[in-house]
C-alpha cells in the first residue's frame, strides 16, 4: 500500500485530491501495540498518509489496540460507527500469502463481522520482519470481518511480489472457501 499512499499524497500535493470530506475506517490494528508503536497501523498510516493530506483527524477511524476487557462490545462499537457513517465506499485491501484480507485467517466466517483474530503461523512469520530483532510479533489483531468487508460499496484488492501470486489464483480462480478468505470477493 506504500506505493498507493506515495501516488495519494502526491496528487494531494499536486492540488488534484482533496481529502477534506474523507472518512477513513482502517481494516485491523494489532493487539497490544498502542498507536505510537512504530510498527502499529495507526502509526504506520500516519506516516504514510494522514500526516501528509488534509484528511481531518475527527474522520480518521482506526481500531484501537489497547482496548482490554470486553473486545465483543468494541468491535461492536466500531461496526456501529461504520454504519452511522453511511458505510464505507471503497474498502483498499492488501492479500496474505494464505489469502487473508485484513487479519481474516483461514477458515474465516465469510459473514464475519469486525472482531478479535488470533493470527496464524504464517502470518506471524510473515509480520515477523517488521518487528525489532527479539520484539516478539503481536498474536492477535482486531480485523474487520469478511461480511464488513464485503459490504463496501467497492472494493479494491492489491497484491505485489511473486510470493503473493498463489494465494491471488486461489482467490480468483478458486471455489469460494474459507480457506481463503479472499476468495468471498467474488461472491454474488
């Protein structure tokens, strides 16, 4: 997504993109790491675009990975402002070499709503090069589900890198299945 924020940006900058009126809901945060955690996704979107274009902070949604206690009610809570917002118009997504969208593992309910996720061996080892040598990567994230998701108006699905290629064909060109979770992207 760096390219794509990098593009963003630039056309802000250029005076071809207002972000003004912009309500941004992110897909998923990780358990544990506040949003001054350089590896956090708070953190990262602020570097990579909120800093940068004129999007105003009170229409800037991001789960919240400190939250303790009950995670059903939270996750509720943010399902409830995405729907008092009017919904969400284009969701961008990003696909796991699995074929996860957000923090949506394999086996994944396809109607799943924004939730607490235990993140997968291959997802933690993949996240683990993000992380300082010895920091232990989080095990959990709030994600949004796959019912969220796919209630987006539109959506848009990226994918770099030949590691990523099979988990594309298995999305695309495969049954729909929760064994890969991107696949629900070509449902009816």
């Amino acid at each position: 997504m760096v390219g794509v924020y990098k593009h963003l940006v630039a056309l802000h900058q250029q005076g071809s993109l207002d972000f003004s009126r912009v309500v941004t809901f992110n897909l998923d945060e990780y358990l544990g790491l506040p949003s001054s955690h350089p590896r956090s996704f708070h953190h990262f979107m602020q570097e990579n675009l909120f800093a940068h274009v004129n999007v105003a902070p009170r229409n800037i949604h991001m789960p919240d990975g400190t939250i303790h206690g009950n995670y059903d009610r939270y996750c509720a809570s943010y399902e409830e402002a995405i729907r008092k917002a009017g919904g969400i118009d284009l969701q961008l997504l990003g696909i796991g070499r699995n074929g996860h969208i957000g923090f949506n593992e394999p086996t994944s309910s396809i109607g799943s709503r924004t939730r607490l996720k235990v993140l997968s061996k291959e997802t933690l080892d993949d996240n683990s090069k993000f992380f300082a040598p010895g920091e232990e990567s989080p095990r959990c994230a709030i994600t949004m589900g796959i019912g969220t998701i796919l209630d987006a108006r539109k959506v848009l699905l990226l994918a770099t890198g030949a590691s990523k290629s099979a988990a594309v064909a298995k999305s695309i060109e495969g049954p729909i299945t929760s064994a890969v979770s991107a696949s629900a992207l070509h449902s009816p």
